[in-house]
C-alpha cells in the first residue's frame, strides 16, 4: 500500500515505505493523515479571501516531505509523543510561506500545477498570506515549549539570511560556486536540519541521536535543492508543477549555471550571451534551457545531489538499524533519483 493518506491530492508521497516495513508504512500513513488534519485546521481564516489564499497552497498538493522528515526521526524515540504532528506542521507551514514569498519575488506563475498566490491575486496578498502562515506556526510553537521555539528562531534567521545572500550575491573575488552552497545550505538545508531535529528531540530520542538526525536533516536538504535546480532545468511545467527555468528567467545562477560559466569554454559563447541579455524573450528563455540542458554541467550538478545524499546516508552509520533508518537510507536514493 503506498503511503499516500485517504486525500491523495493532498499528500502525494515520495515512495512507498511499505517496501520497507509494512508497520512503519501504517505509521507514516496515521501519522500524515494526522498532518493533513491540523494542518487544514491552522490554515483556517474567519476573513474570505485570507481563507481562500491561505488554503491556495496548503490544498494544491505536494509531497509533504518536511513533515514526512520529522515522523521518520521521531521512530527513533516515541513516534507517538505529543509535540510530533504539531511540529511536522510547523515546518509545512513554514515552507509554504516561503513558497508565497518566494513567488512574489521571482515573478511566478504557476505553483504545484495551479496558478502562484501572486498571479491569482496580487502580490500583496501573498506576502501577506505567507506571514499569516509565519505567525500560525508560531502559535503552533509556543505549545512546544522554548527550545523549540529558539530552533525555529535560529532557522528562520537562516532561511533569511540565505535569501539576503542570494539577492546580493557573491563578493568580489568569492568563490561563485561556495558562495552558492552557502546559499543553498541556509534556504534549504536549514529547514530539513530542523526537520529532523524537531523530530527525534520532540519524540525524546537520545542527544547523540538528535545531533546525527540533524545533521543529516542538513545534508538531504542540500541534496533536495540541487536535484531540484538540475530539475528546473531538465524537467517540463507537468513534471516539475511550476514553471521550468524560472531561475534562468530571472538572472538566479544555480548550480548548473554556474558550473557552466566556470568551465569558461568558448563553445558556450551563445548560452553565455542568451544569458547575460536577461532572457525575457520566450524563444531565447526555451534555447537557453535546450542549451543547459545538454550541457556537461548538468551531469556536475547531478553528481554533488549524490555526493550529498551520500554523505547524508553516512551520516545515518551510528543508528540503530530499525525501519526508519532504512526508510531514511531510501530517501537519499529517492533525492537523487528524481534528477534522472
């Protein structure tokens, strides 16, 4: 049975945890059910349209694998202690805000298959939608008690940050390519570390394992962005649910980009021109990305996904080998298996 709960609409899963454990997989099941029910409740408005923009997101669809990280690192304590679910709808929430944000400032249309926040209303209402999602995983937050309040804190300090880096971009003379992993780790693998952390800390999972889980919350997550820059390259508006090269389109260099421009080979003369001229025309912005996506910097970009989801894997040695840390193991496979 797959691990998709009754609403598969709403709960897509990354894969079917039943290969793995058939208990687990009815864990998983209850407890995204569990996610999907708190987490409508919490989207709820008594305003119409704060209601309607707030559950734009929330009732599109996704994997749900924030919250899906945080029931996996809690088997490694009491999976069933009460802060679990909460917290595994504290980091969706948090991530759907920075979706409605995210969208604002790059301009995007369509978002998980359906127009963005941004397009459908204004770009007013979806920052505000994202900061009425900010302020319910705060309330959510304060029932959990201060240090988990402090982590989330100190997460969203990172998430910041990483966006402040990205707008500004490297100094000069930084390393283009450093400078972008930076980025990457605070947008990105700060949410997953904190995942994983809220898990096993929340279930009352040992110190030394809540220190492993969060470091490998860390390293998955850089692993999950850059399988997804390969993919906002490589993929189509049906697969990927947004639209593709949107990055590209507004002058973000990812990995690939910037693995292309470090190779400065002059056969790139034409990429690197479509490039620099903004690619606000649709044919240059569709032969820029036929370009990238034969470009030998794609096969770079895949291969630092696997280095990461290895390295996150490794991380996973000291555990003890119960299903969940094979349904982990599974999920550094599924993070860079989706790149192709």
């Amino acid at each position: 049975m797959p691990l998709s709960s009754r609403r598969a609409r709403v709960v897509n899963s990354p894969f079917e945890v039943s290969q793995i454990d058939p208990v687990l997989e009815s864990d998983m099941r209850s407890g995204l059910e569990a996610v999907e029910t708190l987490l409508r409740d919490t989207v709820k408005s008594d305003f119409p349209l704060l209601n309607s923009s707030a559950r734009h997101l929330a009732e599109a669809g996704g994997k749900r694998f924030r919250p899906l990280l945080v029931l996996l690192t809690a088997q490694f304590g009491d999976p069933d202690a009460p802060g679990v679910v909460p917290a595994a709808v504290v980091v969706e929430l948090t991530h759907l805000g920075t979706l409605y944000h995210d969208d604002v400032m790059d301009e995007a249309t369509l978002r998980r298959g359906a127009p963005s926040a941004n397009s459908r209303w204004d770009n007013s209402v979806a920052i505000l939608t994202g900061d009425f999602l900010f302020a319910r995983a705060s309330d959510l937050l304060a029932d959990l008690g201060a240090d988990a309040v402090r982590i989330q804190a100190r997460t969203f300090e990172r998430l910041v940050s990483g966006q402040i880096r990205e707008t500004v971009g490297p100094a000069d003379g930084e390393d283009a390519i450093g400078h972008y992993l930076t980025v990457v780790a605070d947008k990105t693998g700060s949410l997953f570390s904190t995942c994983s952390r809220f898990g096993a800390l929340l279930s009352g999972a040992p110190e030394p394992t809540v220190d492993l889980l969060t470091q490998f919350g860390e390293r998955i997550g850089i692993a999950f962005q850059l399988a997804d820059d390969v993919l906002d390259v490589a993929s189509d508006s049906a697969d990927l649910g947004k639209t593709p090269g949107t990055d590209l389109r507004e002058g973000i260099a990812t990995l690939p980009v910037l693995y292309m421009l470090a190779a400065n080979d002059s056969a790139d003369e034409r990429l690197r021109m479509l490039l620099a001229g903004g690619l606000r025309d649709d044919g240059e912005h569709a032969e820029a990305l036929e370009l990238l996506r034969a470009h030998p910097a794609m096969g770079q970009a895949r291969a630092d996904a696997r280095r990461w989801a290895d390295d996150a894997r490794a991380v996973l040695a000291p555990l003890p080998h119960i299903p969940a840390r094979r349904a982990l193991e599974a999920l550094c496979d599924l993070v860079v298996s989706r790149t192709g």
